[in-house]
C-alpha cells in the first residue's frame, strides 16, 4: 500500500476512566454520552478506558462503537 498523504498524525487518550470509576466526580445518567461526546468533539480517535475493578463501564463501550 502506497501512502501519498505523509505523515498523519491522531489524538489519543490510553488512561480513560468513565463515570463507573470509583473516582469519577459526575456520575449522571448521561455521563457516558456527555464523554463519547467530549471525545469526538475533540477528534479523540482512539482510547483506553482504564476503571480500576469494574465492568459497568460497558455502556461507554456501546456508546463509543455507535460513533
């Protein structure tokens, strides 16, 4: 494969924690879609969701593959 537009360059964020982290300081309701929201509001193209112990953050997970 032949790259002809150089170099690009992405923003990514590989230490993410969602609502669902013992430390998070929002944790409403739509704290998943006001993040996904953030991210892609940003140009954020990659991330690592990092909560310590839990699984619950899943629904991030969904939001962020609906993009």
């Amino acid at each position: 494969m032949k790259n002809t537009r150089g170099s690009e360059w992405h923003k990514w964020d590989l230490h993410l924690h969602t609502a669902s982290s013992y430390d998070s300081h929002y944790k409403g309701k739509d704290a998943d879609e006001l993040l996904c929201k953030a991210l892609k509001d940003n140009d954020i193209s990659a991330v690592a969701i990092t909560d310590p112990v839990s699984y619950t953050h899943l629904r991030a997970h969904e939001t962020l593959a609906n993009l």
